[in-house]
C-alpha cells in the first residue's frame, strides 16, 4: 500500500534556511539569505529568529545569520550512526599516513555534500573540513565526484578556497551508482597544482578498498 506523506510547509522552510546558511561561505545578512533561500523576507527572518532559539542558527556580532552551534553535534551523531564512516575509518587512516594530508569522506545530502570523517594532516598548516560541514556541490572535487561529473579521478585547485587544493575518488555501491567520495586536501605547495598526479592512485586505492569493505 502507497502512503503519501504530507509535506509540512514550516519544516520544509525551515530547512531551506538552514541549507541556505551551510551553502554560504559565511555569515548572511537578510537579504542574502531571503535570496539563498527563495523565501519572503517576513518568512526567512521569523523562521531564522525560531532556529536561532533552538541553538540551529547564531547571529554574528553584525547581526548576520550563520548555522548554529547545535548543528555541529547533530552532524557528529549522524556521522557516528552512519555505517560507512565506520567501515571506511581504517582506510582513511591509511590514506592519511601514506599522504600526510587531511583525507575527509563525503555523502550527498540534498543539494550538498555532508562530511562525514575527516582526518586532519599532522602538518602546522593543514586544510580542516569539520564533520557535519555540508559544502556545495558545483565547487570542489568531491562535489564533481558526487555529482556524477568527471571521471574515476577528479582533482580540483582553488575551486572553493584560495591556496587549496584536492583530488576526490568515487565509492561505488554493487550497482555501480556513486555512494560517496573520498578526498585528500591541503595546502597547493605541498598537494601541487597536479593533485590527480601526485595523489591519485592512492586515493583511488583507498575508494576500492572501502568498496570491497561495505560490499
């Protein structure tokens, strides 16, 4: 039997603002973010003013709306409760030794990509993804790869943060479809401006062996 579940019109709009705030590079004032989430601006800014009661949005020293605080420990819950994280932990752990560079796993979630491990460099200088960060799809090689774009190798410089870059490898459920994507990321003078070349076979290996883990 088909059961048809009802969309509720204030939580479907209060995730458009939440989602509109984890696909900004920063903090937003209320046009933006009547903007980002194709809202009325009456709309965005009472749902905005309830998340930021509930810990799900913070407003910076400028008034300017950014995710809650709050949304740091749900993601970290969802991300321990995901079983691919586990299963993949102690090949990111490899991948992070063998690189020396921060390696995160990625999942589709909505119109983004949710982080669901990161393994930080032991380098000073290191880029950090924060478990339970979501980062666009169209920027970064991770994206491209959850996305379907490019090929078994997909590599990307300065695309979301200058002085970064990053090589990404698909993770294929039995079917063949993209389950996730696995990154290696850092800072461009010691991961290159040819990330593919420098890191690529290992990342690849890295996604075969999650595959033949969780298959």
């Amino acid at each position: 039997m088909d059961v048809t579940v009802p969309t509720i019109g204030v939580l479907d709009k209060a995730v458009a603002v939440i989602d509109a705030l984890a696909r900004a590079e920063r903090p937003l004032g209320l046009a933006e973010l009547v903007a980002a989430s194709a809202l009325p601006r009456a709309t965005a800014h009472r749902i905005a003013v309830a998340l930021e009661g509930h810990g799900l949005v913070r407003r910076d020293r400028d008034g300017r709306f950014a995710p809650g605080l709050r949304l740091v420990g749900l993601g970290r819950a969802a991300a321990t409760a995901f079983p691919l994280a586990d299963a993949a932990r102690p090949m990111l752990e490899h991948l992070r030794d063998e690189t020396g560079e921060s390696v995160q796993l990625f999942v589709r979630s909505g119109d983004g990509r949710l982080c669901v491990e990161s393994l930080e460099s032991a380098h000073g200088l290191r880029w950090i993804v924060p478990v339970g960060a979501v980062l666009p799809l169209d920027r970064g090689s991770a994206g491209r790869v959850l996305s379907g774009l490019g090929g078994s190798v997909v590599e990307s410089v300065e695309e979301r943060e200058a002085g970064v870059a990053s090589v990404s490898a698909a993770i294929r459920d039995r079917s063949g479809g993209v389950l996730a994507a696995v990154s290696v990321s850092g800072p461009i003078e010691r991961v290159s401006r040819a990330p593919a070349e420098r890191y690529g076979d290992a990342v690849q290996a890295a996604a075969r062996a999650i595959e033949a883990r969780i298959q």
